[in-house]
C-alpha cells in the first residue's frame, strides 16, 4: 500500500503569468483510493493533464510506476487511464464501437470476453449497440469510464465522475470504484461532492491556487478533528489559508 505509483515532486507549471501549479510534492501508493479537492481553478485537472501526459511542466517531475512522464511517455500514458470532466466522445459511434476504438488507440485488440466484462460491470450490456449520442448523461459518464479501463490501466485517473449524476447512479459508481480498488487499481479521484471523498478516499490532498495545502490519511484526519465532517475541515481550512493570504 506504501508503494508509490505516481511520484511528483517541485511540480510547476505556468500559463503566461498565471501559476497553476507552484512546487506541489506528492506520491499516490499504490492500491488506494487518493482524493484530490480544491476549488474550482486550484490547479487538479493541471497536475493530472501532467502526469496524464496532456501537458508539459514548467519544472518539477513526474513518475509513473518508476518511469518519467516526459522521457518514458509511451510506458506511461498505457498506464494510465483517465475520465476527463468533459463529454469527449464522438457521438455518432455506438458504445461497444467507441470502446473498440479506445482500445485501438493503445494497440489493443478488445476481446469479446473483457468487452462485456466492461459493458457489466458499468450497466452498460443493454445500451451495447445504442448510438451514443442517444444515451442520458448518466449512460454517457459510464462509457467515459469503459473508455478508461479498456486497456486494462494501473493508475485510473477520474476527474469530477459524477458530476451532474442522479444519486442512485452516483452510488453505483462509488461501487465500481471501491471494485477497482479491490483489484489493484489505483484510483485518483478529484470531486467537489465532499462526501463522494469522504466515503470513498484513503487518503486526502488539498491544493488551492497550486499550492498543497494538505496531505494525510483519511481516518487520521477525521480522527484528528473529532466530530466534524470532511466538509468542515476543507472549508476551514481553505478560510484559514485565504485570511493568511490577506495578512500577507
């Protein structure tokens, strides 16, 4: 459980004068659920584009499984599977179409037994020849997941999952996810839902405007702040930080 997987050290990364990332260390070991918060701009998508191999550091590193990101991308971009925020599939395939293609990109040859081990496992066997374009939002979220997982990746990165989901399939999700982890995945998860973090995450960060403010493991953390929920802390803790801002 203490093996890293994914290693990030003195991570930079500018936008013209705009910092997103300012020096973050981190590791994500392995086989955990790793709850990354903060707000909207604090710098999350960033720091997985990097590691995702979407975009370059200014300066720092990261490392997958041992392997550079920049050096070693084609080690780690199989490595690592990623469900963006966006709806970012063409929605003139039909599903099983658009995970055939997906694992295409990665030189995979989708078997019929791991296509419909993907297509049960997310509730999508019915939908399995429905047009794309044809599924609800909650349909559409899942197969952002299959597209993740076909080429069977170490490190799942899940950006803002459920985001605009129903609750019961918000539950079905929380349970896939605890499923990945039980195999060995591990699984980076951001969301603004704290409780999604609070139920499903080992361990929990907070970054806000680039800067990591918090690193430690769950159960300590709540223990450390008897009586108060996960909610209560980030905010408090993200007040703390703006008033040491004003001071400054």
């Amino acid at each position: 459980m203490n093996d890293p997987v994914v290693e990030i050290r003195g991570l930079v990364k500018r936008y013209g004068d705009v910092t997103a990332l300012a020096g973050v260390d981190l590791d994500v070991h392995r086989g955990e659920i790793f709850g990354l918060l903060g707000p909207n701009g604090a710098g999350k998508t960033t720091l997985i584009s990097v590691v995702a191999g979407l975009a370059r550091a200014t300066s720092g590193s990261a490392r997958v499984l041992g392997h550079d990101v920049v050096r070693d991308y084609r080690f780690t971009r199989r490595a690592v599977g990623l469900v963006p925020q966006e709806i970012n599939f063409d929605p003139f395939f039909s599903v099983e179409e658009a995970l055939r293609f997906q694992a295409g990109y990665f030189g995979v040859r989708l078997s019929e037994e791991r296509l419909a081990e993907i297509l049960d496992a997310l509730d999508l066997a019915a939908k399995r020849a429905t047009n794309a374009r044809a599924l609800s939002g909650g349909m559409k979220r899942r197969l952002l997941i299959g597209k993740a997982l076909v080429h069977d990746p170490q490190v799942l990165f899940l950006d803002e999952p459920t985001a605009g989901v129903d609750v019961e399939l918000r539950q079905q999700l929380w349970r896939h996810v605890r499923h990945l982890r039980d195999r060995g995945t591990t699984v980076v998860l951001t969301t603004h839902y704290l409780e999604e973090a609070e139920e499903l995450a080992d361990r929990i960060a907070v970054i806000d405007r680039g800067r990591l403010l918090l690193l430690e493991d769950k159960a300590t953390l709540l223990a450390r702040n008897a009586g108060q929920r996960l909610q209560d802390i980030y905010v408090a803790l993200l007040q703390r930080e703006r008033e040491q801002r004003e001071e400054r």
